[in-house]
C-alpha cells in the first residue's frame, strides 16, 4: 500500500558497492549501509564485471539486514516506496539490486521507483547526516559530475529538470585518475591515492597539458595519460614505446611529483570550466557530485572560486560523493512525489543518459 510518510528505501548496485538506505524526505539519512569491494577487486586493478555480480549477491541481502536494523524502522510496509538504480552501470550488477527492490515491493505491496545513477550523484547534495542543518541548494544551479565512468556539466532551472553543457569527448576525470595511478604504480583506485601522493610533493613544477577544447563546456582527459607516460619515461630515461603499460618502479618523490602536476591539471580545468558555465547561466548554486568529488583539493578549489563570485557551492561528503544508496534514495523521493513507477518488468539500462545534447 502506498503512503506519504516519506521514508524511501533505496538500493544501489551499479558499479563494485553493495548499497542500501533510508532517506526520509528525500533528505534525512536514517541509515546508510555500504559494502565496497575495493579490496576484492585491488587484486586486478580493476573491475571484473562478473566478479562484481556475484559480490552483489553475496552482500546484497546481509547489507538490506543491516539497514532495516539500524534505520529503526519495523516494518518496510511503512515505507513510501521502493527506490532502485536502473542504470547505467554493469549490466549484471545493476540486475541484483533491481531484484531485490522488485522483491521488496512484491512483498510489501510497495511503489517501485527507477533511478539514474547520475540524477543520483547530483541529489547527495540535498542529503543530511542525522545531526545536520543546512538549506537545500537553490535553482537554477550548475552540476558537475565527475565519476569513474562520467564526467559533465549540466544545468538545473528547476528540480529533476537538465540541460547539457558539456561532456567528456574521452575518459571520464575518475578513469583518467585510475589510469594514471596504475602507470605511477598506485593502489587501486587511482583517485585518493594520488591525491595522497600528491599531498606528499616538494617540488610542484611538472606542468601537465590542459585541455581547453576551446569556449565550449566539453572535457578531454585521454591526453593526460599520454603526457604522463612521457613523463615517467622520462624520469625512468627511456623511450615510452618501450615502456610497459603499468606498475612503474619511479621513486617516491617523483610519484609525488608526477601526481601532483596531473591532478592540478584535472582541478584546473574542472574548477575553470565549472565556474564559467556558473556565471554565464548566471546559477545560484554550484553542485559538485560523483566519486572524484571526493578529492579535498578539488573541492576547495571550487570553493575558493566560487565564493570569490558569491556562488554558494555545495558538495556531499566524501563519503556521499562516490557511489552510496542514500543518494538513490533522495532522487527517488522526488521521482516518486513526480509520479515516477516502474511496473515488474524494469530492466537494467546500462547505457542510460542523464541528459543529451541539444539540436546545434
Ligand atoms: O562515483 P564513483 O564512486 O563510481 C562511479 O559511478 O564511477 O566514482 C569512482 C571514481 C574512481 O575513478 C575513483 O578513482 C574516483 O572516483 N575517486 C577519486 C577520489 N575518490 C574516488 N578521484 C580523485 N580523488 C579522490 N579522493
Ligand atoms: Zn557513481
């Protein structure tokens, strides 16, 4: 039966995280219950999407025991409904929690609510810790996704409502940071380790290339990986074609330094290109979403800029920035109160769009 108590539970399993929660309002978290399997796939150095699968199943139902015992809620029959992220993401793993927010909605009698992924990322931005106060961001707004699979600008005049900016022509920010982590011999993922490493630099005169790609909103980071073979190559004195393609034995400092001139120029751009797209629409908010939102550097960098123009930024949490289900969770409330349902036969959508561009 549905309600308007406004608690959703939602699920997420599109990528290497086993997540569920509950979100009241499409803000309060009551609980947030995320299982990573970073360590499961360090071995690789990256996902194994058939791996992931069978990770999903095995966490899926032990994750959804612990969200029902920490949200305190007796009953999911109180819930509102059902929220699940339909994609895009692994196909495989998309289909996990699908089945399990179908089952719960069977089960319960419930309202079963899609979710994009990336509509997701941007609604951690409404999120509050239980303790917390804060406004809700104000429209219209600019929205910077920057996550493994997807980096772009869109603009927001009104809730749940999107305008292409500008996208990445290449690699996303996230897979440019896992790459080049590889090639400087970092753990997997390649983002907090090199901002650690980074961290870390003494010397900060490795300037790395930027893309511009002109006045439009658009991203390339393929170059950087190129520009950083080079540089290791370099550091190793050999040509880069006879230089494998990961796991280079560079010392520390220059994997320091290396880090630090990529990720500046990932910042610069980003930061750049966001606060431009910000005052030409001439947006109230900044919002910054996705896995490498999780990067301090990043973050303060648009702070800084934001606030010299008096454009109130909001960025989740580390924590809420990469992938997590109460972000699928705020989205899904306000999908539902629009009216969103899905019947029993929602699929995966492993190429699903948030936004296109325009006719030119
Ligand atoms: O949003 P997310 O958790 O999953 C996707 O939907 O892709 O993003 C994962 C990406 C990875 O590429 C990871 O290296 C990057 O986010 N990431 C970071 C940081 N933490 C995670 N990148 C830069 N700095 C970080 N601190
Ligand atoms: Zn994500």
């Amino acid at each position: 039966m549905s309600n308007s108590s406004g608690l959703i539970l939602a699920v997420e399993s599109s990528c290497d995280e086993t997540a569920v929660a509950v979100v009241k309002d499409g803000r309060r978290i009551l609980t947030n219950v995320v299982a990573s399997q970073v360590a499961l796939h360090s071995a690789t150095g990256g996902i194994v999407p058939e791996v992931a699968a069978r990770a999903h199943l095995r966490w899926m139902i032990p994750v959804l025991e612990q969200a029902r015992q920490e949200s305190g809620i007796s009953s999911w029959s109180e819930l509102e409904a059902v929220a699940v992220t339909e994609g895009p993401g692994l196909a495989g793993s998309l289909l996990v929690g699908i089945t399990m927010a179908k089952t719960l909605c069977w089960l319960y009698d419930l309202p079963l609510v899609p979710v994009n992924h990336l509509e997701g990322h941007i609604y951690a931005a409404w999120l509050l810790d239980p303790e917390e106060e804060k406004p809700a961001p104000d429209f219209p707004l600019v929205a910077l996704v920057v996550s493994g699979g997807h980096t772009f600008l869109v603009e927001m005049k009104d809730a749940l409502k999107y305008r292409l900016l500008g996208q990445t022509v290449d690699d996303a920010a996230g897979e440019a940071f896992d790459k080049v982590g590889r090639l400087l011999g970092l753990p997997y993922p390649g983002g907090p380790a090199i901002m650690k490493a980074a961290a870390g630099a003494v010397a900060r005169d490795r300037v790395f290339p930027r893309a511009w790609l002109g006045d439009t909103f658009d991203f390339s980071f393929s170059g950087l990986k190129t520009a950083a073979r080079r540089e290791v190559a370099k550091e190793l004195g050999i040509d880069v074609k006879d230089m494998g393609s990961d796991g280079q034995a560079l010392p520390e400092s220059a994997v320091s330094e290396l880090a630090f001139g990529f990720q500046d120029s990932v910042v610069d751009v980003l930061t750049s290109k966001t606060l431009r797209a910000a005052e030409e629409i001439g947006a109230r908010t900044i919002v910054v979403g996705g896995g490498v939102a999780a990067n301090s550097v990043l973050r303060k960098s648009i702070e800084d800029a934001a606030s010299a123009r008096r454009i109130r930024v909001v960025v989740p949490r580390p924590g809420l920035c990469t992938d997590n289900a109460s972000m699928i969770g705020a989205a899904g409330f306000f999908r539902a109160r629009a009216g969103a349902r899905a019947g029993m036969d929602l699929a995966a959508k492993p190429s699903l769009k948030l936004a296109v561009p325009e006719p030119a």
